[in-house]
C-alpha cells in the first residue's frame, strides 16, 4: 500500500473502535438499569478525560515519543479497558472503568490527526487538499461500525465492547508499522514552560484562539449530546412505532448522520478557502439548531422526514467544526507546538465540552421525564436554543478577517 492508503487504514480502524460502542451504549445502559444522569455522567468521561489526557500525550509526542508508537500504546490500554467495560453491571464501576478507556481512546482522536500530518508532510503532500479525504474513511468505519453491530444485534448487548477491543488490538499493533514520526525534543536553555510542553496554553493569550476554542467547547457539548441520547431518542418510539425500521435498527438510522459527514468532509477545502473558518463555525452552529430541532419535530411516523434531514444536516453541524477546527489549529500554530495544540484542541471540544454536554444533557432529560416517560420534544427544542445562543454571539466575538484564495491570487498578479 502507498502512504494515502496506508493512513486511510489508520483513519478507518480508529473510528470503527468508537464507532462500535458510542452511539449504542446508552441504550444498552438503558436496558440494564441506568438512570439518564448516570448514563450522562458514563459519557462525560469522554470529556473527563479529554481535559487533561490530549494535552499530556501531545506533550509526549512532541518531546519524547515517536507519536505513532504513543497511538499504538494508547490503543492496546484501551482495549483492556473496553473488555473489563463489557463485565461490569454497577453504575459507579461502569463509571472508573469508562474513565479509564477514555484516557486511553481521546488521546488519539488528535493523535491519529498528528501522526497524518506529520507523514502526508514527510511525503510533499499539501496537508489541507490530501488529509480531508484520508479522514472521511475515519467516518466510513464509524458507520460500518454501526451498521455491524445493529445488524449482527451486538450494539443492544454488552458484544459491542468486545468488537472494540479487538479491533482497537488490531491498530495498535498497525501503528507500529507505520512511518517514524519523531518528536522535535527539548531544545537548549528553554523555559520550564517549554520543556514540559505548555507553549500551546500561550495560544489563548491571542483574543482570536481564546474566542475560537471556547466556542470550540461550546460546539463540543452540542456533539455530546446527541451522542449521548440519539440512539435511545429513537429506541424510545418502540412503544408507538414497534413495526418501523428506524426503531427496529436505530443504529443504521443514526448512520445516516456519519454518511453526510462524508459528502461534508470533502467540502471542507472548498469552503474553507472560500469563506474561511469563521463562516465555516457559523454554518456548523446553525446546523446544530436545525439538528436538535428537527430531533425535536421527528418522529418514525408521519415525521420521519424531520429525523432524516437532522441526519443530513449533521454532517456540516460535526465536520465544520471539528475537521475545519483541527485544520485552523494546524494552519494557526507554530510546529512546534502543533501536536500540544491539537491536544489543547481536543481538550476544549472533547473534554471541556463534552462533560458539559455529557451531564448537562443527562440532567436535561431526566428534568423532562415523568414518571419513566421521556418529553423528547421538549428536551430536543431545549438543545436548540441552546446552538442558537451560540449562533447569535460567536460571530459578533470572533473577530478574523478571511481573504478568499482568488482576492489573494489577484493580489500576487498586482504585485
């Protein structure tokens, strides 16, 4: 295989480890007794331990370690951690082991990420044009992910975590074979600050990336939340639509939302050029008012079109944020910092955010419950004016100004 390929592999076996537990778990903790807060609380680990974990490992690999073998690591723990996930019944354990497997699994979202860059730049390839279509076979392995485990039935049992640990032992012995991605290392006389890897914290003394990865943190509870209760949302219409495929496969349904996000990624070029990536964040924010709205309007009924078009809107809600985010980080830093950027990226979005999201969505639904029966519209239209809080306020914060491609061409022919 040539190196495009090669990270395409990388790229889809990372996502179908998550992809084989994050939708699906919480039905699955549904149906063995979790309440909404504690099912919020098992998935505000992702957050937990994305505020510190990414950060710490992007340290590592930008002075220590060879990032692809800290990738490789990081995936043979976490895939102890999900089969010692697939015995425990209890809440609070459910709670330390998940942990756990979270400070094992985020870490590599943006490792993953690194690792790309770092070999597509060894290779001579232009990073923005090359990495956007390696990354959507990232999503493609979510959705296979998804698609096997409601087909095989594995996603409503405790299997599902069994088909992530083995999967998750297959990549991190692949990461091992990959191109050597050395770190910079320590340099002479530098600062405390510096040695330890905390030069990307000086990012946020710039108002532009303080305005930008706290908004990132915002969308990043926004992402939480319906990886959290979109699958059980759907499950929940057993009751009044038991014969209708979306409640029957809920998980291919939700799929729907992961295969725009591939027609979206290959858009990111295109619109991130041509409108720059404070639009690019309007978009996604407007698109996750639509999302939660559309949720909250849907039904496997006569609302089903409302379910499908959150599906589609969820593509440009997730990758305009999270894809075009990474990609302004890699544009917007100094390289190196770059791997502890992407970790301070990822703390903001996935840790910050995402407890956010993952207890403050758990403590939403449990207010909208009554007597075990769930106000989803209620609960979806309160998420909505949430995005739209965001929709009003970033772009009256963020203050960058973008110079389309073909103005800078113009320019260059001037001068």
């Amino acid at each position: 295989m040539n190196i495009k390929q090669r990270l395409v592999l990388l790229s889809f076996l990372q996502f179908f480890i998550w992809g084989s537990w994050l939708i699906s778990t919480g039905g699955y903790l549904f149906s063995i007794g979790f309440s909404g807060l504690e099912i919020g609380s098992v998935y505000s680990t992702l957050g937990i331990a994305s505020l510190f974990m990414p950060a710490l490992l992007g340290i590592v690999a930008d002075r220590w370690m060879n990032a692809e073998r800290v990738l490789g690591i990081s995936h043979l723990v976490g895939a102890a951690c999900l089969i010692v996930a697939s015995m425990v019944k209890s809440p609070a354990l459910m709670f330390w082991v998940m942990l756990a497997n979270s400070m094992a699994y985020m870490p590599t979202i943006a490792m993953n990420n690194t690792v790309s860059y770092k070999i597509l730049e060894q290779s001579g390839y232009d990073i923005v044009k090359t990495f956007p279509p390696i990354r959507v076979w990232g999503t493609i392995g979510f959705i296979f992910a998804m698609w096997f485990g409601d087909l095989t039935g594995f996603a409503k049992s405790n299997i599902q975590f069994y088909v992530a640990a083995a999967t998750a032992i297959g990549m991190g012995i692949y990461c091992f074979s990959l191109p050597a991605c050395p770190p910079a290392g320590a340099k002479k006389n530098e600062s405390l600050s510096s040695s330890l890897g905390l030069d990307a914290f000086v990012l946020l003394k710039q108002e532009k990336m303080l305005v930008f990865f706290t908004f990132s943190m915002l969308l990043g509870a926004a992402l939480q939340i319906t990886n959290t209760f979109g699958g059980s949302f759907l499950d929940d219409f057993k009751s009044t639509h038991a014969d209708s495929f979306v409640v029957k496969h809920p998980q291919v349904m939700m799929s729907l939302s992961q295969i725009s996000e591939t027609l979206f990624i290959l858009t990111i070029p295109f619109f991130l050029r041509k409108f720059g990536i404070k639009m690019v964040m309007l978009f996604s924010m407007i698109a996750w008012v639509l999302r939660f709205a559309f949720f909250g309007f849907g039904d496997p009924g006569g609302g089903l079109v409302f379910l499908v078009l959150s599906m589609i809107v969820y593509g440009m809600a997730f990758d305009f944020f999270n894809i075009s985010g990474s990609l302004f980080v890699e544009k917007e830093t100094p390289s190196n910092i770059r791997a502890s950027a992407q970790g301070l990226f990822m703390m903001m979005t996935n840790g910050i955010g995402a407890t956010i999201g993952g207890i403050g969505s758990g403590w939403v639904v449990d207010y909208f419950t009554t007597n075990g029966v769930k106000d989803w519209p209620s609960i979806w239209f309160a998420f909505a004016g949430y995005a739209m809080v965001l929709v009003v306020f970033f772009p009256l914060l963020f203050k960058y100004h973008h110079i389309p491609e073909e103005e800078l061409d113009g320019l260059s022919r001037r001068h």
